[in-house]
C-alpha cells in the first residue's frame, strides 16, 4: 500500500473529470433516492396528510371567465403538474362509453362517477356504428354523443374524448367500418388515399360537432386523444401527423394527446402533443421511456387497467381491490393524473363486440363489464367505495351523496311455446344474391353496396355426390345437408366429411361472424363469411344462393301480419326500445326468434303454410340447378 498522494493548488485531470461528471452522479446514480424521468419516486410511507385540493370552483357550470385550458408546470423540487385557469389540477377520469349504456342510465352512471369522485369522464367515438354505410351517419338515439357530453357538462365532469378513426377498444375491427374492407387496395391506419379519403368524409361530419363544446369555447371537452395506441401498429410514419393536422384543421386545439404502452410510446407520440401511457399497475421502471420523450411534462395515464375484457371460452378476469388501492395511492401521491378503464363497462350490443387472434380467434364477450369500478349492471363495487375514500382524502370539501342503488324488478316467468325455424325465415330476408363463387360478407351487394357489417350469412349450393368438403369459414360455420346437421367448420378446421348420397340435394353453411379482430396488424385482413373456394374432393363448387342474416329490425318488419308473427313482432318492439338504433340484434348467437306465451298462440295452419312455402322454394332452388346444368 503506497502512501497517500500529495495535494497540489493546480486542477488535475481527475479534478476536471470530477466537475464534468458531477451533475450525472447528483441526478442519475446517487443511490439515497430514486430520481426517475424528472419525477421524484422516493421510498416513503404516504404522508398521513396529503395535500388537499378545492376544485369545486373547477367545474363546466361554475368556471364561466374561460382564458386558458389545460396547461403544464414545472418546479424546482417537485414534478410537473397540470394546471386549469392557474389552479394546480389533478385530472381524475373515468371512462363510460355512451354507446354500450342504455341513454336512459347515461345520468345515473355519470352521477355515480361524479360522486365517487372523478372530475373527467372519457369515451371513445366508434366510427362503425357513426357510418354504418358510407355517408349515412347516425348520432341519434344512444349514439347521440352530443347530449352525453352536454349531460357530463350538467353533472359537472370534464371530458376527454378519443374520436379515433381507430379506437380499439375490444370494438369489431377496432371501431373502423367493416365497408373498408371493400377496396382490396386500402390500407387502414396509414395514409392511404383509399382510407384517408374516408377518414376526411368521417371528421367533415364529426368534429363540427363537438368542436363547438371544447373548452375554449365554453364546453367542456378538456383534452382530445388522436387515434390510439399507434405505437405497436406503427406502419406509416406520416400517419399520425396527418391525422393532428386533419384534427386541427377543423377546429379541434387545446390539449392534444396521445396514448400508447409504456413500451411503444416512443413510435406512438406526435411532436407537440402531449404523451400519456397504459398501464395495469404502478411501477417505476414504467416510465422510463415516457421520460426520454418529455421530461418536463406531467405523467398521465391514459387507461389505468382496474380490470380486463373476457372472450368467450376464457374465465372471468378480475383485478383485486388491493391491487387498484396500491396503484391509486401512488399516483396520487406523486401527482400522477390518471382515468380507470373501465369506471362502467356496458354491454356489447348486437354485433359491436370485437375480437382476439393470438392462439386461436375469440370473441369479445357481450358483456363488457370489465371488472369495472360499476358493474355491468350499473351496481356498486368494492373498488367504487375504496377510491371514493382516496379521493375523499384529498379533497377540501365533501363529495355528493352517493346515488341510490339502481331499482331492480322481478319479472313473472315467460313461457316460450313458438319459435320460427331458420329454413322457415328465409323467405322473408331480403331477396338473396346468387353467384357462381361465394362471396365473402363484406362484398355482398347489399346495403347501397356497403356489404353486410355484422351478423351471419347462409350459403346454399346443390351437390350430387358426397366427398370432402374443404372451405375457409370466417369465423364458424354450422353446415348441413338439406335440414340435418353434420358438423362445424371453423377459421382453423376447414375440412369435413359429407356422407353419400343418390340424389341431388341442398348443402348449406351457415357462417357467423364472432367478430373481427379489434388490435395488431390482423385488422387488414378481416374479412368474413366463406373466403375463397369451397370445393369437394378438391372439385370447386358453384351457383351460390347467398342469404344474409344480419337480424336488423327491418327483418321483423318484413314479416306477414298474422298471429302467428305477432307475438314476434312485439317482442322486437320492445327490445327496439330498450336497445335503440342496435334493435334486435342484441340477441347473440344462434338464431332462434322465440314468440312469449302470453302472446296469441300462431294458427297451426298459418304455420304449416310458412313450411310448405320454405320447402317448395328450396326444391325450387334445387329444380333450377339442375335444369340449369342439364342435370336429372
């Protein structure tokens, strides 16, 4: 061991490195505390007396002289922090889409939201059920996004609204409209001309209204998110700037957001707008990449994952109360602005459900309750008292009383005593599309050319012989031989036996779609119904009858005024009602429309007549094959 070296008045070289590495050992390596992204993450118990907050002056009634929206600020010794008119400001959200609740709970909903405590309610715009064919838009009924934001006002919640085009959001293709699929040429979520021209047609109609009901304008749609989690797709870079111009250009400004992974949100930001991440839980490490983008902005969490979505086959997932707690508390303790996906879930309606493709195609459930901070139902949870004590915590003044329980009824027991076979509907569909291949849904020449959106569609053929039969069904296909069922193809079983026969007979396949893939680069190629040929013994087959069975309202309608569809009728009736715009359709699965008892019993010859007239038409169909093809 040598002896200790001498000191010397000159800088040495060591001194030098010493004062140049200094501010990165202070701020990056000093191990007593972890200094992460410019916000403080400290190992600290949570004070016993966190600050309190007065925003009751911060509401859309009660802010009236309006100079600034959402603003950001930064000090020394503290993280960044968001700002309404000067007041530092927490943005506390919650999401409740308007169109998977009944308009007639939309109030209780976003009472219970504003009781527990949140300030900003969120919602996506599901292009597909705004534009249901192109240039017809429907913001009526449930999907009126108008009155919901106006109502929010009411109540006292800000807004954050996440127009798209693409939503995700477990929505079938993502909220895009299946009428895309059309153009073999088009590419979604890029630039396009196919899709960026129907893009510009969609916000032509859609931002004037609700550019009118931003904040500067006395509205109270605080922060606007463009597009959606573009981060993972990331197939055009000039994608989302176009799509902040096309926002801007139309009257939308204040705070522009993004939102993506904690890990995509590099590719997902836009210059100049404001980044905000997903996540599931609080964790330091989350935020690293969020930090090299802005370090001197505050942290939102866009979507706060308190539960998750089901498919069909998959258990119920749930996120314990305690988990949410942890998470909740860190946020708050830090100053972190977050919104709980999802504070009330819903309810899928008819066919707006989308879908997962990882190991195999599921289906997005037709409840979407989420393990929600509301139930499906609207019910309290554990969750909902456990944040409205947080928040409590950090409020000067009291909460508003929590809204009564919603009313539940008890009805008396329905006798199901009539149904109308499938075979028997088919004359009263839309008149079918005949075709020498098949067709696959979204191509049908129905709809003003739009295709079929939703729903099942039935393929009729005549064969004379039994074989292998091989078809690509999108997504499951029941298939029978006349009448009789003789088993299930699917997007990954393509194959299946059909018996011999010794005569010509009608196969049919029954195909339904459970819904299109609603994330990943697997929204190009969504198509549904049969794709491609269908052959036999590797033989393609030909002359197609194809039916479309979407199950709209209008399908009801189009049924004689007898008795025997009266019953039926009024069953439509009062779901149109209660479902609005998505009608009947709500009924999931396979189809069998059911007549209550307490309906007038149908006459058995009216019935009968309904049979007779579905048999002569599919010997009808048969005959026509065969003298067409100089068949016997």
């Amino acid at each position: 061991m040598g002896s200790p070296p001498r000191s010397s008045p000159r800088l040495s070289w060591r001194r030098v490195l010493c004062v140049l590495f200094l501010p990165f050992v202070s701020s990056g390596f000093a191990p007593p505390a972890k200094y992460r992204n410019n916000f403080i993450f400290e190992r600290r118990k949570l004070p016993p007396n966190p600050r309190r907050f007065d925003w009751s002056h911060l509401t859309p009634r009660e802010l009236k002289n309006r100079s600034q929206g959402i603003q950001t600020e930064e000090r020394a010794g503290r993280n960044p922090y968001f700002t309404l008119e000067g007041h530092e400001f927490l943005i506390l959200g919650g999401s409740v889409h308007y169109f998977r609740v009944p308009r007639a709970s939309w109030r209780d909903r976003l009472l219970k939201l504003r009781a527990c405590g949140f300030n900003t309610v969120t919602t996506y715009v599901p292009w597909n059920l705004h534009e249901p064919e192109r240039g017809t838009f429907d913001f009526s009924g449930n999907l009126d996004l108008e009155a919901f934001i106006l109502l929010a006002e009411e109540v006292g919640l800000w807004v954050i609204l996440r127009p798209g085009p693409y939503i995700c959001s477990e929505m079938d293709l993502g909220g895009l409209p299946s009428w895309l699929l059309q153009d073999p040429t088009s590419q979604l979520r890029t630039t396009n001309r196919s899709f960026v021209n129907a893009v510009n047609k969609y916000f032509d109609h859609l931002i004037p209204r609700v550019a009118l009901l931003q904040y500067l304008q006395g509205g109270p749609i605080i922060a606007v998110q463009v597009e959606n989690e573009y981060g993972f797709f990331y197939k055009d870079e000039a994608y989302m700037p176009y799509l902040l111009q096309a926002l801007q250009q139309r009257g939308i400004g204040g705070l522009l957001l993004t939102a993506d992974s904690t890990e995509e949100v590099m590719r997902g930001h836009i210059k100049g707008v404001l980044a905000s991440i997903n996540m599931k839980g609080f964790k330091v490490d989350s935020f690293k990449h969020l930090y090299k983008l802005q370090r001197h902005k505050p942290i939102l969490i866009m979507e706060f994952w308190v539960g998750w979505f089901d498919t069909w086959g998959i258990d119920h997932r749930v996120m314990g109360v305690n988990e949410v707690e942890k998470s909740v508390s860190e946020f708050i303790r830090y100053g972190i602005s977050f919104n709980v996906y999802m504070f009330h879930g819903g309810t899928n309606f008819g066919f707006m459900n989308g879908a997962t493709s990882f190991e195999k195609h599921r289906g997005v459930t037709t409840s979407y309750d989420y393990d929600a901070v509301l139930t499906e139902a609207g019910d309290y949870t554990a969750k909902y008292f456990m944040l409205r004590s947080l928040f409590e915590s950090i409020l000067v003044r009291p909460l508003p009383p929590v809204p009564s329980p919603t009313p539940k009824a008890v009805y008396p027991s329905l006798k199901l005593s009539h149904y109308l076979p499938l075979w028997e509907a088919l004359p009263y569909l839309q008149r079918p599309v005949t075709s020498n291949v098949p067709i696959n849904m979204e191509n049908l020449p129905i709809n003003n050319g739009n295709g079929q959106s939703f729903g099942f569609v039935l393929y009729e053929m005549t064969i004379c012989s039994g074989g292998r039969l091989h078809a690509n069904a999108q997504d499951e296909a029941q298939v029978f031989l006349n009448e009789t069922s003789l088993g299930i193809l699917t997007d990954v079983y393509r194959d299946i036996d059909i018996p011999p026969i010794t005569e010509c007979q009608l196969l049919r396949i029954l195909v339904e779609n459970q819904g299109r893939v609603n994330f990943s680069w697997k929204i190009q190629n969504q198509r549904k119904g049969l794709i491609g040929p269908v052959t036999l013994d590797k033989i393609p087959l030909n002359w197609f009858t194809i039916y479309s069975l979407e199950l709209k309202t209008q399908f009801f309608k189009k049924t004689p005024s007898s008795s025997c569809s009266a019953g039926i009728a009024g069953v439509c009736s009062s779901m149109d009602e209660t479902l609005g715009a998505t009608g009947i359709s709500g009924l999931r699965k396979r189809f069998t429309c059911l007549a209550p008892g307490s309906s007038p019993a149908p006459t058995r010859s009216s019935c009968s007549r309904r049979r007779r007239a579905a048999r002569a038409s599919t010997a009808q169909t048969s005959a026509a094959f065969k003298s067409l093809h100089g068949l016997q």
